[in-house]
C-alpha cells in the first residue's frame, strides 16, 4: 500500500510546488526586465531633455544642417553612454535621420523591434511594456522616448540594450528558486515517509497478526497505539474478533477432546464384549470379524480426534535441534517396517540445526513417513531427505506411489478426506490434519506436490532462526 500512496503524495505535492514555482519564475523575470525597462527611461528621459533644446533641422536646401553647441554636448553624452554601458542610443528626428547617435554608423532605425518602438514614441507614448526576454532568448531591449518641442514630438530617443546580463539574473533568480523548490520537495518526500509510515504502520500490524493468526498462532494480537484514531478502533475490533474467534475455537477443540475422551471407555467397553461374544460364536466366524474390524477402525478415529484435538491446543516447546540426526532416527525406527512390506527406505540426512520441538516433529515425520510407505508398492523406494535453504530447513519425503491428481493435491490434510483410490487402505484420514497442526504449533509447515514420473513428494519445513518461529 505504501508503493501505491507515496507516489501519489509525491505527485500531488511537486503538482503544488510546480504551481508555485512557475508563477514565482514568471514574476522574478518580469521583475528583472522592468528594473532595466525603468533604467533605460531614466536615460532616454535624460537625452530627451538634452535634445529638446537643439535648435538645428535637419536637412537644408542645400543638404547641409547647422549644428548648435547644445547638440555637441548630445553627441558626447550618446557617445560616452555607448562607450560605458554598451548601449546603442540614439536620437532620430521625425523623419528618421539622425540628430545625434552612438555608435556614428547607427543612421536610422531599422525595421522591427527599433522601429516600432519608433513609431509608438512619435505618437506621444513611451515604451512601457517590451516584450518580455527570457533566458533562452538573445533578443535586445529597445525603449524609446519622444522628445517634445512646444507641445510636438519633433524627435524621438531610441536606446537599444544588451540583455546578456538581465538574462544572466534571470537564471540567477530560476536557479535559487529551483532550488528552494527541490529542497522544499525533499522537505517534502520526507514529511510524505514519515506520514505514510505513521499511517500505515498499525496496518502493516494488522497484516502480520492476521497472518500469524491464519497460521495457527492464536494468541497473537494487534497492539492499539499510534496511527489515526481510525486504525486504532480498527485495532480494537479486531482483536476482539480474535479473542472471539480463539474462543469459539477453543470450545470446539474442548467439545471434540471431551467427546473422544468419553467415548473411549463405551467403545472399550463395547469392543470387549464383542471379543467375549466371539468366542461364542464357531471360529472364523465372517460377520463377528467385520464389526471387530470396524470397532477397531472407529477406536482409531476416536484415538485420532483426541490426538488432533491435543495438538491444536498443544504449546510447542522450542528448541535448537539437529533435524538430520532426529530424522535419521525416524528412517531407521521406520525401515523394518519398510522391509517387511518390500518398500526400500533410504535417507540423506546431514547434521542440520533448526528451532523445532523435537517430539511434534517427531510425530510430523512418522506420520508423512508413515504415510508414504503405506501407499507405496512393493519393491519401490520411499527417499528421505535433509537440507538447509537459507531461513529454512526441509525434510523431503518422497515416494513412487500412485500419486494424487491436482484437485487431490488441494483436498490432501484435510480432515476425514481420503482419496477415492485408496479407501480400501486403513487409515482415518486424520493423520495429515493432526501432521499440519504440529507443525504449525512450532512454526513449520507442510506441503504437497507431485514426484516424477509418479508419486507424492511432501515437503516440511521449520525455521532455523528463532525469530522466525
């Protein structure tokens, strides 16, 4: 859930700062040129009024134009303006020739942006608004002013800037803002983690407590503190969910151990007066042999119903064990069994520590060994094997018996189920069930699959750190 909620919260809060951060750029530019925009105001203001007494015309009869001291010092001023600052500037009678300018070679205004700033000036209006420059851009910065004689525009100031610098504090102000923007952002991300894992830490909680649950471990609990209100209340409800879930439970593990219990001694007593009444009876008598067969077979259930029952209650005593020395064991108390129905039984079983109790463990393999020899035929092999995989140890068994399909490999520990196949088998289909409640009593597992050509291969598996268990 954190993947999917992080990029979300990182999405919409750089969304925001975006926002922020293109208006705030477009500001400081518009900033950056009207500082300019006003200086080169103040400078055509300034020649304007040196202009505005220049008493020469341009252009005589005889194409000659007489020049007053006043204009010399217009000259100078342009030119020392242009030497300084870089600054073309000039001023351009109405008609365009120039009265005084700088550089020399500057005669007219040429088309475009001059020009119009031109134009706009001879109209009375100065230049306030020039398209504005970016930093990509290496456009010029034309301000123009009109100069005005006896309430008429008899000349027009024209200055023609640079705007390498301006475009330098242009990207000056968009660097230190970028960089606000990404240390806001990390501010950000940060907040977000801290945020998301306030958030979601109780449900995490609540994820791996019901997962200890769904795996047997019963008293496991959400501890209610931190997170929202929300989560809290969730918190508690859930563990009131489970306090009422580990009850129904427990009276029903009680039910069934109490049943089996009191079952025991009218079965006992029941199979004894069958073995009274058969001696009664002439020897080999067929219908007095079926029901002890099936009296046995119903105290067998009964044995198995207490014995699951038991171990879904049972606590499991953890130790640090040699899993291949206690399974060696099971394959040499299991092999003459083995022998006697013609089924080889081998074992690879290295020295392999893992935390386990040794006795449920015990009960574990001799009920898959059990099982496997059982169903496999003569002169076929049953292989048992050890191994350590990383946090883990397993205990394979696998047989060349006639296997189980895939809908069986779903059905198979479940308890009472059977195979269709093999009902003729002895067994009271428990002896899985009560294998899969061990294990998960001390943190193992169990589980199936198929063994080629034919067979099953069970595996099962327990911890080999503590903290695993």
């Amino acid at each position: 859930m954190r993947t999917r909620l992080l990029p979300l919260l990182i999405i919409l809060m750089a969304a925001v700062l975006l926002a922020l951060g293109f208006p705030l750029a477009v500001s400081v530019a518009g900033a950056q040129q009207q500082r300019v925009v006003v200086d080169r105001i103040d400078d055509t203001a300034r020649f304007a009024a040196l202009a505005q007494f220049v008493t020469d015309t341009p252009g005589g009869p005889t194409g000659t134009t007489v020049i007053d001291e006043r204009q010399e010092v217009l000259k100078r001023e342009l030119l020392s303006y242009y030497e300084v600052y870089g600054i073309r500037a000039g001023v351009f009678y109405r008609n365009g020739s120039p009265m005084a300018s700088a550089p020399t070679s500057w005669d007219e205004p040429e088309p475009g942006e001059v020009r119009d700033a031109f134009d706009e000036a001879l109209l009375s209006r100065r230049s306030h608004d020039p398209r504005q420059v970016w930093p990509w851009q290496h456009n010029r910065l034309v301000v123009a002013s009109p100069v005005i004689r006896d309430g008429d525009v008899v000349a027009v100031v024209v200055t023609d800037s640079p705007t390498g610098q301006m475009r330098s504090r242009i990207l000056h102000g968009w660097l230190i803002i970028a960089a606000g923007e990404s240390a806001a952002m990390l501010l950000a991300v940060g907040a977000a983690l801290r945020l998301t894992g306030w958030v979601l830490r109780p449900v995490r909680v609540l994820d791996a407590t019901t997962h200890d649950i769904a795996t047997g471990r019963l008293k496991s609990r959400v501890a209610a503190a931190g997170g929202p209100p929300e989560l809290r209340r969730l918190a508690r409800s859930f563990n009131e969910m489970a306090d009422n879930v580990e009850g129904v439970l427990e009276q029903q593990r009680a039910f069934v151990a109490d049943a089996s219990h009191q079952l025991r001694n009218p079965l006992a007593a029941l199979l004894l007066r069958i073995e009274l009444l058969a001696f009664e009876l002439p020897e080999g008598n067929a219908e007095i042999a079926s029901v002890q067969a099936e009296g046995k077979r119903l105290a067998q259930v009964v044995d198995d119903l207490l014995d699951l029952a038991l171990a879904e209650h049972a606590e499991a005593d953890l130790r640090l064990t040699d899993i291949g020395e206690l399974t060696a064991e099971r394959v040499a108390a299991w092999s003459p069994t083995a022998e006697a129905k013609g089924v080889r039984l081998v074992g690879d079983c290295p020295p392999t520590t893992a935390w386990a109790d040794p006795v449920t463990l015990s009960s574990a393999l001799d009920a898959v060994i059990d099982n496997a020899v059982k169903f496999t035929p003569k002169d076929e092999r049953v292989e048992v094997a050890v191994a350590a995989n990383g946090d883990t140890a397993t205990v394979v068994v696998t047989d060349n018996g006639p296997g189980l399909t895939d809908e069986e490999l779903a059905r198979v520990g479940d308890r009472f189920w059977r195979s269709g196949r093999h009902q003729n088998i002895k067994g009271s289909g428990l002896g899985l069930s009560i294998t899969r409640a061990l294990l998960a009593a001390a943190g193992g597992s169990i589980s199936y699959g198929h063994h080629e050509p034919r067979g099953l291969t069970v595996t099962v598996t327990v911890p080999r750190s503590q903290a695993a268990s």
